[in-house]
C-alpha cells in the first residue's frame, strides 16, 4: 500500500508540467502560456512499494472549455535507467528527498499495473487518501490476454499515447491508449472491452467522464 504524504515538494507538480506540457506533440496550446489546475485522478500502487503511481488529469486554465490532459505519472527514490527522454522534472518532496519525476508511459511498472487493472488484479485508488479505493473509476477488461505484458514501445499521437505491450506467449500485441486529451462520454448499456473510464474536473466546478486508457 502506498503511503501518501501530505508535504511540500520543491518545485511542485503543476510547475514541473507548465514547463514540460508545452513539449508534447498532443499539446494544444493556451494564450498567454500553459496554466495548469489539478482537476482529478486516481493512484495505483506498486507491489514492491519503491515507486508512486498517478494518473493526474490538469486542465490547462480555468477558463470555460479548458482543454483538459491526462498526465500518468511516476515519482521514483533514484534515475530510471534508459528513460531520460521521459523524464518531467526532478523535485525536492519533504519527506522522501529528491524525487525523478517520469511520464508514466514509459515506465514499466506504471505499464505493468495498469494492465493488472484492466485484468482486475489492481485496484484503482483515491488520488489523495491512503489506502481507500476509488469506486468512481470503471474498468472493463480488454478482449486480449494481457496477464503479465511487458512493454515494448511508445508512441505519442496527436490525442492520445500509444503503449503497446505484449504478454508472455501471446500471439499479438496489445495497445493500449492512454487518451492524453480527455473528452466527455456517454457510457452505453454494455461497457466497451478494455476501458479505464473516470472523472475529472471542470473549471466551472462541474463533473465530467469519460475514459482514460482504451485497449
């Protein structure tokens, strides 16, 4: 289990991504410069409990129809090996030192869990409370066998990044498609296989869902 720690970090989230959105290829653009707002998310926990997981939603400002961006992220205790073009930021936290700050895409164990989830062996948490499930996150299982995938390549797309992965002895390739653009859904009466459907935030205070991570 994850322990969050409510404490300062050095610089912050939020500027960290100021400085990186505007890198992306997905990235839209906002006048007078990024601005982001934390607007929602949910955590998943590593088994061996040496890296955070978050899967953050921003919207880039407060003005209505702000675009918002899904932004997976990892928060690691040392550098990950090969993953420099990945890396967000470095941050001082309070209590656990400098912090590497990694596009959770590329990184394997945010990968590996987020097939766990999909084949119902992880359970999505609540982005800011220990140990407490987020019941608002939905999760189909994709059509594919996805038991025990490893990553395999990366490929970031005009809305959405490609994380194609592939399971031990499976004929093919999984996609999955972490959906960097979030746009509102409506959910149909027979959920779609492979779905990570959740909530975010919008500037006017106002909820709304749709998915996150398609196979």
């Amino acid at each position: 289990m994850a322990v969050i720690h409510h404490t300062t970090m050095q610089p912050t989230k939020l500027e960290l991504l100021a400085s990186w959105l505007p890198t992306r290829d997905w990235y839209a653009g906002r006048e007078g410069g990024p601005s982001p707002e934390k607007a929602g998310g949910f955590r998943l926990d590593d088994p061996a409990g040496e890296v955070g997981i978050e899967f953050m939603v921003v919207t880039d400002g407060t003005e209505e129809g702000a675009a918002a961006y899904l932004v997976p992220m990892t928060y690691r205790g040392a550098p990950l090996e090969g993953a420099e073009h990945a890396l967000i930021g470095t941050s001082e936290h309070g209590v656990l030192g400098t912090r590497w700050i990694y596009d959770g895409a590329h990184d394997p164990v945010l990968v590996g869990e987020l097939t766990a989830l999909l084949r119902g062996n992880a359970v999505a948490q609540h982005q800011s409370v220990d140990d407490t499930p987020d019941l608002t996150v939905s999760v189909t299982a994709p059509a594919g066998d996805a038991a025990g995938a490893e990553l395999v390549r990366v490929v970031d797309g005009t809305d959405h990044t490609a994380v194609v992965v592939r399971a031990p002895g499976a004929p093919e390739e999984l996609t999955l498609r972490v959906r960097r653009v979030l746009r509102a859904a409506e959910e149909s009466g027979t959920p779609e296989p492979g779905r990570v459907t959740a909530e975010w935030r919008l500037p006017d205070g106002s909820t709304a869902r749709g998915p996150y991570v398609t196979v």
